[in-house]
C-alpha cells in the first residue's frame, strides 16, 4: 500500500512536473482551428463523457454490489439465467447509447468528408523525401523541403537546441487565405505519404497512383506544422509541413510575388568559384543529401558513394546529362535551373567535404539541355 501510494505521488509529481514545464503537452485531444476540428474535438468529449458515465455506472453497481451483497454477510447468489427480461434489457440499453453516439459521429464524419463548393484545390505530392503542392488553376507550383538550419544540424550531428522549430521548419511553407474552403487533393510520386497537421483536425494519406481529398477552412491567421506521418522511407521523419494561414489581401499579394518569381528567368551569368561553391553546397543539402549524405559516402547497397565516384570526377557533360535524365533509380534533376545544376556539379566535384578534387568550375553557361522538362 505504501509502495503504492508512492507510485502514485510520484506520478502526480512527474505529470504536474511536464505539464509547467511544457504548457502545450496536454493530455487531452488539441481543438485547433477550423470549425471541423472543432467539431472533431467537441465528438470526442461528448463520447469520453459518456464512457465516464458507463464506466463509474458499471463499476459502481459492481463494487456496490460486490461489498454489500458479499458472501460473509450470508448473502446468496442470485439465479436468474436465461431470464429473458434482463437479456432484452441489456441488449437494448447498449444499442440505444450506440445508435445516440453514431448519429453525431456520423454527421462529422459526412461533414469531413464534405469537398463540394470549395473555393480554391491545392494538389498535393508526397515526394521522397518532400512535398510538392500545386495551386491548380492559379499557376503556383513549388516544392517545399526540410528548412536548411534543420537539415544541416541532422546532417552534420551539430547541435539542433538553436535551431529554432527544429525538424517542424521548412523552406517554403503552403499559404493559404483564411475563411476560404480549400480543397485538397492527395497523391504520391513513389511510396505511401501521410499529411498531417493536427491543427487541422485530420491527416490523410497520398497514395501513389490514387487521389484522396480533404477540405479545410482556417478561421485564424497563423503558422500551423505538421509531419509526414506514414512510414515512407529512411527520412521519413525530415518531411515536415509548414500552413501559413494569412487573410485574404495578403495571401493575393502572396500569389502575385510568388507567381513573378517563378518566372524570373535565372541569372546565367558567370560566378565566381566561391559563389557557385556556395551555391551548390545548397543545392546538393536541399537535394542530394538524403540519398548521398553530407560526406558523399551515400548508403552501401541502396545509394552509391559520390566521394571518389568515376561518374562524378570524369568528363562534365556525360554528368549534365545523367543528371538531367536521371536513371530508374535516381530522379532526373531537370528541374533544377542551369546555375543551380552548375553550382552543384562544381560542388559535388571539388567538395572537400566530400572527398573530390577534380579542380575545375562549372559556369550555368555550360549546362545544354539534354532533356526537356514539361513543367518548364
Ligand atoms: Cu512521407
């Protein structure tokens, strides 16, 4: 009893501890912050509520009955098997609190699943190791990765305590205007992904060769993160979701930016050795990295090594076009514009990070194009 009573102080403690020292940990289901994660959380209460009810009802009567009716005070075991009344009774009982639960569950469930009448759909791709989203109608169209800071302190095994929102950061989050119905619709370019932001009330899964739709409707402007959260490969953990909600002028103004910049031709001119060094030891954290790793050792077996690799260290332009065209087992960086292809190849030769020494530079003017990408 004491070893119990123990236990369960320091228990109290330990939770009372956790919860001072970190306030969002609660126990209970987030609300968030649309109407139907609002919704969600106000189903779950109600149907915890009433298991609270069933609960002390239950074992109420049983312990009641268990202490008063006990044998020591000569009670005798009732005997009413088959009784056909009290079988009808708790039969009846039980479908009548289902039935009463089903009616609000369903009518939430019919309402999450609600797509019709939205006012914008926005595709989004679960990518290895990334997601990629697509305004359709609008034009806008980008990939949103693993924030750098993040990336690097993983990578690196420096420490990520400064690193602010640590692995919940990326590069470019998803905007949307709030008050607006948004469509969703789900798919995946290799394994199953999961989209989850919890402030949003669900998570849906993007299924390769398949579409899943979903809605919400953000009442609040704000930063809401989530997690890839289907077990999708080695870095599964490293997709992070970033939603910025913002109202509707700004998110306007967003669009036009963001439209203007994507088609800004890119800057072909000449760079020096240190800029396109710079450069591609971006290019190559934001793209390489995860197969290839931050020392180039890639990953025996399944990614092979770029440190010493003949491929990397012979002639350039067998290089622009491998890479361009990519292989059954590597994507085609086609999508990468020639001064970004450039700085990574003058990186992932002449790195001594990663081992290679070839000594030359790789200006955007040399990248021709060997394969041509629709979405250019
Ligand atoms: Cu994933």
């Amino acid at each position: 009893m004491k070893k119990t009573k123990q236990l369960f102080a320091s228990a109290t403690l330990v939770t009372l501890g956790l919860q001072s020292a970190h306030a969002d940990y609660a126990l209970n289901l987030m609300q968030g912050v649309t109407k139907v994660s609002n919704d969600i959380y106000d189903l779950h209460m109600l149907i915890l509520w009433v298991c609270v009810f069933i609960g002390i009802a239950v074992f109420g009567t049983m312990f009641y009955s268990m202490y008063h009716h006990r044998k020591s005070r000569g009670h005798q075991a009732a005997n009413f098997h088959e009784n056909t009344t009290v079988e009808i009774i708790w039969t009846i009982i039980p479908t009548i609190i289902l039935v009463a639960m089903a009616i609000p569950a369903t009518k939430t469930m019919i309402e999450l699943d609600n797509v019709q009448n939205s006012d914008m759909s926005i595709k989004v791709t679960g990518k290895q190791w990334y997601w990629d989203y697509e305004y359709l109608g609008t034009g806008v169209h980008f990939e949103s990765h693993l924030d750098a800071a993040s990336e690097k302190a993983h990578r690196d095994g420096s420490d990520p305590h400064g690193v602010p929102h640590y692995l919940l950061n990326v590069d470019r989050p998803l905007v949307v205007p709030v008050g607006k119905k948004i469509r969703f619709v789900f798919t995946s370019a290799d394994v199953i992904h999961s989209w989850w932001v919890p402030d949003l009330g669900w998570k849906k899964d993007a299924n390769p060769g398949f579409i899943n739709e979903a809605w919400t409707s953000v009442d609040k402007p704000g930063t809401y993160r989530g997690q890839c959260t289907e077990l999708c490969g080695r870095d599964h953990g490293f997709m992070p979701i970033v939603v910025i909600a913002m109202e509707q002028n700004d998110y306007d103004n967003w669009v036009k930016t963001t439209l203007a910049k994507q088609e800004e031709k890119p800057d072909l001119s000449d760079l020096s050795r240190e800029q396109l060094m710079a450069n591609g030891a971006a290019v190559y954290l934001k793209n390489c990295v995860s197969c290839h790793q931050i020392d180039g050792a890639g990953a025996p077996g399944d990614y092979p090594a770029l440190r010493g690799s003949a491929k990397v260290n012979a002639g350039v332009d067998p290089l622009i076009g491998f890479l361009q065209a990519g292989t059954s087992k590597m994507p085609s960086f086609a999508k990468l514009k020639d001064n970004e292809l450039a700085a990574v190849i003058t990186y992932i030769r002449n790195a001594p990070e990663l081992g290679n020494k070839v000594g030359d530079e790789i200006q955007p003017k040399a990248i021709t194009p060997v394969y041509d990408d629709d979405d250019k």
